[in-house]
C-alpha cells in the first residue's frame, strides 16, 4: 500500500484514511452518489467497489443507524475500508471479492438499497497506474455485471444508485434495466450553468415498473468558481440530493 494519508470529507464529518498516490483517492464522485441514495436509519446498504470506503461512510454520516455492507477486490483497499469505517464508529461489514461472484451478493443480502461508482469505460487508453486503470476502465466486469451483482441480494422495491460519466448514462440504464430495476431517474451534474453534465448519477428501483424520469439535476459551480450554495449543501453539510 502507498503511503497513506488522512483527509476529511462532508466538512469534517467523515475521516478519510487513502493512498497517497495510485489513483485511488476519494473525490466528489463518492459524497455525491451517497447523497442520492434515499436510505432510512435502520437499512442495510451495500456498496460495491468500496475503495477506502469514502461512500459508504459519507452515507452514514447523513444517516445514523445504517448497517453497511462493501465488497472491494483489492484487499489493500477492503482492509484500509474496514479500519476507516472502525475510525468514523459505522457499522461496516467488508468482503474482498469481485461482482462477478454473484453467489457473494446474495450471502450478503438481502439489503435495502446498493450503489456503486464503477468502472465506466469498456476500451481506449486505460491510464498507467494500475489502481487508476482499475478504477476507470473495465477490467473482466461490465456495467452488466456490476448492476446484476448489486441487484443480486436486493430487497424488492430497492433503490440501486450509479454515479457515471454523462456519456455512459445510456449504456447504464440498459444495465439497471436488465438487472430487473426500472423505474430509471437521470440526475445531470452540471459544472456550471450552459455546460453540458460530465457526471450523471442514475438511480433504479428493484422491480420498478414507471417510466424513466429526468429529474432536476444539480449545478456543482457559480460563475466564479466557488461551488452554488446547493452543492455545498450536499459537499460540506452532508445534505440529501432530494
């Protein structure tokens, strides 16, 4: 493991133990998919792909009493996970393995609701650090594989969340859909006001039969650099993405 150091997310509210370099540090990707996924104290939320763990305990900072569950293939990154949730006091259950171990997720569940930021692109120039590389560009598992793991050991009528580039949003919803999640919600992350979405986050729900929905996306930036007051909202004062 590189060398480690500690930073803070959700405006200290979350501790945050991760690898120096490699390609493996935490950003706003994580803050942002966890404050769409609509989890209640009490539920039992799986994320795969966990990395350190940024996520997962992001979403337990916004809501007290969840039991979390996280799945990551490299066991560096599941045992830094495990010790970050142990330094943030969340209850957190870490399994190395890979999604395409269906058998995993339904030992897991069942599970209220799952998400992910998972690798999105299927080809062209992967970058070179390998953790990096991991990270972006599908390596034996595709979006198909990610949603069907997450979808495995979901309860019926659970919310399955996605963070993706705005690219891959189409390629993303036919996954959820094939999952058995319908019902697709489509929130644009804008830079800033007139600039196509980089990122969107995609929520489906486990048997979900309404049609897809554009919801009302969010705008990340001002026109002076400084994130708009409803970024801040979810960045720093650990809000939900309603």
């Amino acid at each position: 493991m590189n060398d480690i150091t500690e930073d803070t997310l959700l405006g200290g509210r979350v501790r945050l133990r991760q690898p120096v370099a490699g390609g493996l540090r935490a950003g706003l990707d994580a803050v942002l998919l966890a404050a769409c996924l609509p989890a209640r104290p009490g539920q039992v939320v799986l994320e795969a792909g966990c990395g350190s763990g940024a996520a997962m305990l992001c979403l337990a900072a916004r809501v007290p009493g969840l039991r979390l569950l996280a799945v990551e293939r490299d066991a560096g990154m599941a045992g830094l996970a495990a010790a970050n949730a142990s330094l943030n006091g969340a209850t957190a259950e870490v399994v190395t393995g890979d999604v395409v171990d269906l058998a995993l997720a339904r030992r897991l569940g069942p599970y209220d609701h799952a998400m992910a930021n998972p690798p999105y692109w299927p080809g062209g120039t992967a970058p070179p650090a390998p953790g990096r590389a991991a990270a972006t560009h599908e390596q034996g598992a595709a979006l198909e594989d990610w949603c069907g793991f997450l979808a495995a050991g979901l309860r019926h009528g659970g919310w399955l969340a996605l963070v993706l580039p705005a690219a891959r949003f189409d390629a993303g919803a036919a996954a959820l859909r094939g999952a058995g999640c319908g019902g697709v919600r489509l929130v644009p992350l804008w830079p800033r006001v007139g600039v196509a979405a980089k990122r969107v986050l995609l929520l489906a729900r486990k048997g979900g039969r309404g049609p897809a929905m554009v919801l009302p996306g969010l705008v990340l930036h001002a026109a002076g650099g400084d994130y708009t007051p409803a970024a801040q909202a979810l960045l720093r004062d650990a809000a939900a993405l309603e």
